[in-house]
C-alpha cells in the first residue's frame, strides 16, 4: 500500500510537471531568477524592471515550434524589436508624430498577423514592447537611452532560455498538444453519448447544439497538435516518440471522424426502440470509449501506457448480441441497419484505440499540409487578401490603431506619465470579437484590482529587498504559466509583479490610483471601439461562414466518393478535405457562439442560423459516416447510378453555398435559379434507372451509401429553406 501511494504521488508530481502551462512558468522563473541572481553577485545597480519587461515581451512571442524555427522567429523578433525601439526614441520628443507611429505600428503589425500563428505571436510581442518602451522612457530621451538596451537585453536572455529549452526538452510540447487532444475527444465522446439516450422528453436541439460546439473545441485541439508535429517533423526525420506521436494524431483524426458520424436521425432511432435497451448498451460503449480517451491523455501526459481491462470489448459485444435478438424478434421496418453501422463505428474506434500506442509496421502517408507561406511573395498574397473592410482582421487593425491614438490623446490631455497603462490595456483587451473583447476588459478589470490588493499587502508584509526580489520571480512564474488559461490570475500576477517592481524603485503611492484609473480607462476605450468602430457583428460573417461550410463538406464528399471508387487510403489530400470540413464547421459554430454574447439587436436571425448551424452539422455527420466506412467499400453496392447521385449531391451543396453568397451580395435571380435546379435533388429514388431501382431495393437495409446519401438529400431542405431566406436576412 505505502509503495501505491508513493507511485500515485510520482505519477500525480510527473502530471503536474510535463503540463504545457507548467513550462511556460518554469522558461519565466529561470529567466528571472537568472536576472536577479546575476544583479546580486555582480552588484549591478541598474534598473531591473525594463528587463523583466523585456523578459515578458519576448515570452509573448513564442510559438510552439522546433528549435530551429523558434530561434529564427527569436531573432526576428529581436530585430522588430530594436527598429520599434529606435522609432520610439527618434520620436519621443514629438506627441504627435509618436502617437502616428505607435498607431501605424499598430495597424501594420496586426496585419502581419495574417501570415500565420508564428508571426501574429511576433507582432504582438512586438507591439507590447513598443509600450514598454514608451513607459521606460517617461518621455525623456536620455532615460530611453538607458532602458531600451535593456529592453533588448531582457528579450534576448529570455529567447535564449526558450531555444535551449525546446532544444533540450523537444517532447514536451508535442506530448502536451497530444494530451490535451485526447482530453477534448473523451468530453465530445461523452456527450455524443448523451444523444443516444432513449428519452422522448430531453431537447436534441439542445444537445446538438453542446455537441456542435464541442466538436469546435475538438478542432483546434487537432489544429494545435498538427502544427506542433509538423514544425518538428520538416527539420530533421523522425525519432521514435515522433512517429508514435504522429500515429497517435492520425488515430485521433480517424476516431473524430467516426465519433463524429450519424447514421439515423437520433428521433428515429429513440421512437424505434424505445422498449429496448440497445441504444443504452450503444450509449455505454460510447461512455466507456470517453474515459478510455481520457485514460489516454493522462498516459500521454506521465508517459506512461493505458491498462486496458477489456471492458469495452465486452460491452461491444453485449451490444452485437442485443442486435441479433432484435433481428430475430422485431419488424423488418426497424432501422436494425443503421444500428449495425452504429455498431461497426463503435467496434472500429475501439480498435483504433487499442493500436494508439503501437507504431503501425506498414508505412503510411504521414504527411501533413503546411499552411504557412514559403516565400516572401506567398506571405504578400495573404496579407492582400486581408486589405477589405469585409476582413474581420482588418476591421480588427483599423480598430486597434483608432483606440490607442484615441487613448494616446486621453493620456496627454490628462498629463499622466504613467498614462501609457491606458494604450497597454487597450491592447491587451482588444479582440476581433466584439464578445471577446468585453470578456477580456472585465477580466482585465479584475485581474488588475486583485493585483494592486495582492501587491501593497505584499509590499507591507515584507519589507527586505531579497524577499521582494523572490516574489517577483515566483508571480512572474504564475503570469507565464496562466496567462493562456486563467487571464484574471495572470492579469492579477503581472499587476503585482509592477506594484513591487516600481515599490523597489521608488514609485509607491502614485501607482496604485494611476494604475487602476489607467486601466479603466483603456477597458473603456476599448469596449466603445468594438461597439462602434467597424465592429465585427457576426451576422455579417455568417453567410460567407456558412457557404465556407458547404463548400468545404462537398469537397469532403468528393473525396469519399473517389476512395469509394479505388479504395480506402489515408492520403494527404483526403486528410486535408476533412480537416478542412471540420474546421469550416468549427468556425461556424464559433461564430455562432460568439453571436449569443452580442447585444441582443444585432443578433439578426438567430434562430434560423441556430438551425443552419444544426443542420449543417447534421450533414457533415451524414457524410462522416460514409467516410468512416469507406474500408467496407463493395462494387455491388456502389453502382454508377449512387456515384452519379452522390456527384448531383456535391454539385447541390456547391449551389446552396453559392445562393448563399450570391444572396450577401443582393444577387436573389441567380439565387431563384439555383433553388429551382435544387428542387429536383428531393428524392434520391428519381435519380435511379429502373433496373438499378431493382438491384437497390434488393440490397438497400444492406446498402450504406445509399441510406448515407438519402440521409443527406433529406438534410438539404431545411439547408434550401434556409439559404431562401438569406436575402431577407441582409436587407434587414
């Protein structure tokens, strides 16, 4: 017993430590625990705090990358950095022309932003120096030319630590990403579970719309740990634990495909039977590959294997048994098929499951698809792209930069030297989402009120410059380690991390009412820009969201129909068409999020988006349940007549997103032309030839592609009904 309980501590300690947010605290604790410790032997009587800023600067532009790349983004960030400082120095003596380069700045660093993840981190980091800056001047250019080096002193120390420490700890990231995707995929197999409860009285409405969400949350999960293998796998070949981390990718990918399919409308089912207890056993086996997945990322995350008790193997077949009595004893109207396939999804995700940790002996296409430009030119034509006011980071650019010349002139009529926490705290709040930002402005409120509290009991509680000293390295540490999770925690920790800066040089009073004022005020500033200037209403966005999401599912159908055609095989661009799918579906579903946070008059439709957004992510259920299957793809089932209905299929779905944006652009006959061809696609049964109608009636309980393909005909009237009233929606 004394030796379990000391394995649980380990395993509970090793949890702890190999956590994403655990590392990013560690990197900020050894650079500032670098700093003070090197001041303290050397006596260096410089000032500390534009180090510490240079630290937090630089650590806001770290990407998860390979060391390679992350030391090349170091050093450009490096260099961003001098020529930000530079400009600020050369403008310190002229409010105006600095106020046109911190909102020039502003504008064109955010833009950047479009290139990738990698350099919205740069531009960022970049931006909070460029206030950093400003604030360690105090308007002198003498001061400037002290605190600016150390500035960049600060940065690069920090940039070092960073690069050594992803060079020395490479699997730590990756394994973190994968943990964490293993977690949203046990809480989406959990509530996909929910749907198959045989209860006439619940709202399936309701859970749809939880799941549909979540199913956002199991996107990005994916997106994150494919950037992180993919930075890792272009630099050098694969280790061993790289392999296994991108089987176990892979073997998620395929899992949410399956988790993600429907093979009946879950009405349908519940109404059939609802005397049974099979869709309790189907629910079980669902629950039970949750917690399995949850087991799964908490081995991913102590490095450790999952113990597998079989118990999922059994449920499975208690559940194939249930079916065979159902055969035996029901009517031959019951949907008994769609329970089988429900069954062979669940057997198939079980086995997946089993192989996760186990390298695969065949060699597969591993190859992922980089997103990020190559060239100069390539990152020119996203940025272009970006250059419209129907662009939500544009508008987001055009904003920013108003705040912050709109705080810079607050601050100067109010002649605050300190006011430059206003143009701070504008940009730490401002979010392309209107909902965002308000989120974000009163978690910033909060963090900083917590913050002052927590310092000047911390200043009065101790008093020596050693212990003082100490706690700044450990809320340095806590900022760094939530600031992705926790933001008031870690708004509060930074805040208190400047009260005991600034009470070690002096500046005790005067910061406690200036920096809350100041934060106010740019929380305010910030919330009346996303209300008025050039906000991004989500219902603006909806229908080049919602055609995005069409267009995407039809590529995925095409894909699935040519692998029905030659066979199953996991290639790079099937990957791509179904990663592409999911994440059109995910930006929808987050828009829609987004939109219940609005204030409620510019919440136009609501509930006709609601249902498109159900609907739609019916559909892409409907056709992930073909792709699911498609290894049990048979010449007798796939005749020409389904594959020519499945192409009429991807030709609908491709009108539907195109009245749906033609009808944003106010294009209604186009529109009622594309509607009138659609009507015809209401019946699969009318696209059949008489003696392909035979054949297909002989295998159709048999016959997945056929009752998939209905299924999704039968979801493309509500789609029609929808995308109708498109127009009305934009002349509202």
């Amino acid at each position: 017993m004394p030796h379990l309980k000391r394995r649980e501590w380990f395993n509970s300690l090793l949890w702890v430590i190999t956590r994403e947010s655990f590392a990013c605290g560690a990197r900020a604790f050894l650079a500032l625990c670098s700093v003070f410790l090197i001041h303290s032997l050397a006596n260096w009587q410089a000032d500390l705090l534009p180090i510490m800023l240079g630290i937090v600067a630089s650590a806001l532009t770290e990407t998860d990358d390979h060391w390679r790349p992350r030391l090349r983004s170091q050093l450009i960030a490096l260099c961003t950095f001098a020529a930000l400082n530079w400009a600020i120095w050369m403008c310190l003596p002229w409010p105006a022309l600095l106020a046109i380069v911190i909102s020039t700045s502003a504008f064109t660093l955010t833009m950047l932003g479009a290139i990738g993840d990698r350099y919205r981190a740069i531009t960022f980091g970049s931006l909070v120096l460029v206030l950093y800056a400003a604030i360690s001047a105090h308007e002198s250019r003498e001061l400037a030319l002290i605190s600016m080096p150390l500035l960049i002193i600060g940065a690069t120390w920090y940039g070092i630590i960073s690069v050594l420490w992803v060079a020395l700890l490479p699997k730590q990231a990756v394994q973190a990403k994968m943990a964490k995707l293993y977690t949203s995929l046990a809480e989406y197999l959990t509530l996909k579970a929910q749907l198959l409860e045989p209860i006439r009285e619940i709202d399936q409405a309701e859970r749809r719309m939880t799941l549909v969400l979540q199913n956002g949350r199991v996107v990005n999960a994916l997106n994150s740990a494919k950037e992180s293998l993919l930075s890792r796998i272009q630099h050098h070949s694969p280790y061993d634990w790289l392999k296994l981390s991108m089987h176990q990718y892979l073997v998620a990918q395929d899992i949410h495909e399956r988790t993600s399919s429907s093979h009946e409308d879950y009405k349908v089912l519940t109404k059939a039977f609802f005397h049974s207890d099979v869709l309790y056993r189907c629910q079980r086996t669902l629950i039970l590959l949750g917690k399995q997945a949850a087991a799964f990322s908490n081995a991913i995350q102590s490095r450790g294997k999952p113990i597998h008790h079989g118990v999922t193997k059994r449920s499975i077949e208690d559940l194939s048994n249930s079916i065979s009595n159902l055969e035996k004893e029901s009517p031959r109207d019951l949907p008994i098929q769609a329970l089988k396939g429900v069954k062979d999804n669940l057997t198939s995700m079980a086995t997946a499951f089993s192989s996760a940790f186990i390298p695969p002996n065949e060699i597969l296409d591993q190859s992922l698809h980089d997103c990020e430009p190559a060239t100069i030119s390539e990152a020119w034509i996203l940025i272009k792209k970006q250059l419209t006011l129907e662009s939500p980071l544009f508008r987001h650019a055009l904003r920013l930069s108003a705040s912050l010349l709109i705080g810079f002139t607050v601050m100067k009529i109010l002649q605050d030297h300190l006011g430059y926490w206003i143009l701070l705290t504008i940009l730490f709040v401002s979010q392309q989402q209107y909902a965002a930002t308000h989120k974000r402005l009163i978690q910033r409120a909060l963090g900083t009120a917590l913050g002052l509290a927590v310092g000047w009991a911390l200043t009065q509680l101790f008093t020596e410059t050693v212990i003082q000293s100490a706690l700044i390295v450990v809320v340095g540490a806590i900022f760094f380690g939530t600031r992705h999770t926790r933001y008031i925690l870690a708004t509060g920790a930074i805040t208190t991390l400047l009260v005991i800066s600034f009470h070690q040089i002096g500046m005790r009073q005067e910061l406690f009412p200036a920096r809350l004022w100041d934060t106010i005020i740019g929380c305010t500033i910030a919330g009346v820009a996303a209300w008025l200037v050039l906000p991004n209403w989500q219902w603006r966005l909806w229908p080049n969201l919602a055609a995005r999401s069409l267009n995407t599912q039809a590529d995925y159908l095409l894909e699935i129909i040519n692998q029905y055609k030659l066979g199953k095989e996991e290639s790079l661009p099937y990957r791509f068409a179904r990663r592409e799918a999911h994440n059109a579906d995910a930006a929808l579903s987050n828009a829609y999020s987004a939109m219940l946070k609005e204030p409620e008059k510019v919440r136009i439709s609501q509930e006709e988006k609601g249902r498109f957004l159900i609907a739609s992510h019916t559909l892409l259920n409907y056709i992930s349940a073909l792709g699911a299957h498609r290894s049990e793809w048979s010449e007798k089932y796939i005749t020409l007549d389904l594959l020519k209905i499945a192409i009429e299929l991807h030709k609908a779905m491709k009108d539907i997103a195109t009245m749906i944006t033609l009808s944003n652009i106010n294009s209604s006959n186009r529109s009622q032309e594309l509607y009138t061809q659609l009507m015809k696609l209401d019946n699969i049964d009318s696209y059949l030839s008489h003696e392909d109608a035979e054949e297909v009636q002989k295998v159709e309980e048999k016959n997945l592609v056929y009752r998939q393909l209905n299924l999704c005909i039968n979801i493309l009237s509500e789609l029609k009904s929808i995308a109708r009233i498109n127009d009305a929606i934009k002349k509202h």
